[in-house]
C-alpha cells in the first residue's frame, strides 16, 4: 500500500533569531514558566500522572500561587511540557533506562497560536507575559524565513522561546502527491545513496554521496572515547564534554543529510518523479545490540525520516519496499545468489551492475510488481551503463544553505 496522505497535518519547526537580546520580562518569564515545569513534572511523578489536563487538575492551583501573575495560558503550556517529559521519562523507564528524576534545565518556554501574535509581514511577535505587560520580540528575517511568513497556505503553530531564538512552528494539511511522470529507486547505504532514474524508455545510475557523514561520525566517536579515557577520574566533566562532542557531532551530520535530502527531493520534484526507498525496519529487531551497526545505522533513518517528511511537505510521493534479497537478486533471470559478492554483481546469466545500483533496480522492481509504481514500467535491458548522475557529493557541504535551519518537529 502506497503511503496514505490523507487529512494529515504536517508541522514544521522554523528557527529565527532575535535582532536584539530577550527583554528582561521575557526573560524572567523564562525561569517562571520553567519553574512551573519542574514543579509539574514533580507533582505528576508523585501522582502517576502525565497528562495535560490530569496536570493541569493536580498542580493548577499551586502554580497558580506560585506564579500568581503569569498569563494562564502560558501555565497550561507549562503542564503540557511537563506532560511530554514525563512520557519520555515513562518511554526510558519502561525500556530499562533507569535515569534520574527528569527535569528542564534549559531555559525555554512554549506558547500555543492561540497565546502570541506574530506579525507575519514585519516579523514581530507580540509576547503576553502577563495582564497588561507584553513584549514585542523582533525576529530577523532573511529570504529563506520569508518564504514561510509569505506562504499563505501555512498557519501558525506554537512558538518555542528560548533564551536567543526563537522557534515557529508552521503548519499545513499534507498536499496530495502528485502523479508520477518518472521514478528514482535508491539503495541506501552507509555512505551514499546509489539507485537507478528511470525516464520513459531511459535508466541511468544516479547517486548521492556523503561519506563524509561516516567519517565525521568516526572521528567524533574516537575523539569521545579519548575524552572518556582522560578523563575517567572525572566523571562529571566528561560527561559534560562528551555530551558537547555530542551535539556537535549530530549538529553537523543533521546538517549534511538534510543537505542530501534537499538535493534528491529538487532532483526528483524537478522531473515529477517517484522515490523508492527500502523499508529499513527490519534492520532494526535483529542485532540492535551491536553498537557498531547501530552507529552506522542512524545516520540511514535519519536520511529516510528526512526524504520522507520533507516529500509530503512537497507532495512528493514516496514508496517503500521490503529489501528482502535485494542485493542478491538478479533483475533479468530472477536468480537469487547465494551470498553478496563483491562490488559487482554478476550473475551467470550474463549481467552484471554495480552492486548497490543492482539493488535499487531490485528495490524498483518490487515497488512496481506491487503496483506501488503508479503504473511506470522499467526494462533493465534500457539500463545505460555508461552515464552515472551525481546528485550530491561531499563538495558540496561547502554551498551550504542561507542562515535558518529547519527541524522536524512532529507530524499530527
Ligand atoms: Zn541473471
């Protein structure tokens, strides 16, 4: 079954920063209202609760006490965070991770659409803090954040505050993928993606490149586990910069694949093409233990989530497969081999392709015996050996997109 888009909301996180620093009221609603999630966290832990509104019953009227000012939206906001950390804390718990009592240490606050004003042509936002007292934040704006304001298809979500931007989430009913005119098969693989664009009677080799990601990853990971070894006296500061090494590491390789994906979804949106890509689910039961594999593996979902989210967005249509055997198969005889070979696949039929690619011609085949192809074709004998399209290549990283990120923040 092709991915069903229907009345689906799509929500999408858009940092700005400020033109100047948070006013002081802002700043100290700021620590208010993370008072009033960890004061929530700690009366739903006690109580067992971890919804909004069982939150909202249980530690209103303390909150209300305690912050007796503060704009009662901003407060229910408050239980609705705490809410979601106590769902995660419950998530690790019932796994098996036994963390410390949670708690917000950043500073930060959310605001739902309904309790702030963005000015979508000035880029101001008008903060109530509380009866009678609001901030106006001012937010820069470059090309890239104007193409969200101006877009009068998306309505506002809510608004994350923290202490030097600001994050706007903005919304849309997921568009209805368009027919396909062409199709793109991609094998995923740690360092590239490698598949097949198929065009009337036309195949050629396309591929995305970003090895750079397992070696960026590679070194973080040796450079942590010298940090550790450092400074094993220390716990506490090596858990502090281990986490650093952390969040650079996954700063920078978020930014790379979000860079790949951007550039085979413009590939495929330009040509009005299908993506098909492997379901990578099955990896994950099997080995998740091995810390090797799960390592590498991150970095492939990730890339998968990001294609995906970002195809809705654009009413792209995407199709998954089940890549049983897919780098074993032979697309012309059906032949199933007994074990991969090398970089090359060549069965005794006579055909032979590099091996990622063969797999992407096996992932595309499947999606189009199952009828999930919207009706294109594809005959392996079209397949022109000799052309390789390089979609994206670690050269690139340099180009890298104007200021403004985007984040996925959940889909509804
Ligand atoms: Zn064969």
């Amino acid at each position: 079954m092709p991915a069903i888009f229907k009345d689906k909301m799509l929500v999408r996180g858009i940092v700005f920063c400020l033109e100047s620093d948070l006013p002081l009221e802002a700043r100290s609603l700021l620590e208010d209202f993370r008072l009033a999630v960890n004061n929530a966290i700690r009366a739903g832990l006690q109580a067992r609760v971890t919804s909004r509104n069982a939150l909202c019953r249980l530690a209103y009227n303390d909150s209300r006490k305690e912050h007796p000012k503060m704009y009662s939206q901003h407060l229910v906001s408050a239980f609705e965070v705490a809410g979601s950390v106590l769902k995660n804390h419950r998530k690790r718990f019932r796994k098996g991770v036994t963390g410390r009592i949670p708690y917000v240490k950043r500073l930060m606050m959310k605001a739902e659409n309904q309790a702030y004003k963005l000015d979508r042509k000035t880029g101001v936002i008008d903060l109530p803090i509380r009866a009678g007292c609001h901030v106006a934040l001012r937010l820069v704006v470059s090309e890239y954040h104007r193409k969200y304001l101006d877009d009068t298809t998306l309505t506002l979500g809510s608004l994350t505050v923290l202490p030097n931007r600001v994050i706007v989430a903005f919304r849309k009913d997921a568009p209805k993928p368009y027919t396909p005119g062409s199709v793109m098969s991609l094998d995923t693989n740690e360092g590239s993606l490698d598949g097949v664009f198929v065009e009337g009677d036309i195949a050629k080799a396309v591929k995305a490149d970003f090895q750079d990601v397992a070696i960026i990853q590679r070194r973080h990971h040796d450079r942590r586990r010298r940090l550790q070894k450092k400074k094993a006296h220390d716990r506490r500061t090596m858990r502090r910069l281990t986490r650093r090494e952390g969040a650079r590491e996954h700063h920078r390789i978020d930014h790379r694949l979000h860079q790949v994906a951007d550039t085979v979804l413009r590939f495929a949106e330009g040509r009005r093409s299908a993506i098909v890509l492997e379901d990578l689910k099955g990896f994950k039961s099997k080995r998740s233990k091995e810390l090797n594999r799960r390592l590498s593996m991150w970095p492939r979902r990730k890339l998968h989530q990001i294609i995906e989210y970002k195809a809705q967005w654009k009413g792209i249509p995407v199709v998954k497969v089940d890549p049983r055997n897919s780098s074993r198969t032979c697309p012309i005889c059906r032949r199933i081999q007994d074990s991969r070979m090398g970089a090359e696949f060549a069965c005794e039929c006579g055909w032979h392709l590099d091996r990622h690619i063969n797999a992407s011609i096996n992932l595309l085949q499947t999606a189009i015996s199952n009828g999930m192809a919207g009706g294109l074709r594809f005959n392996p004998g079209a397949f022109q050996h000799d052309v390789m399209m390089i979609l994206y290549e670690p050269a690139m990283a340099a180009r890298s997109e104007p200021n403004g990120t985007s984040g996925i923040v959940g889909v509804t």
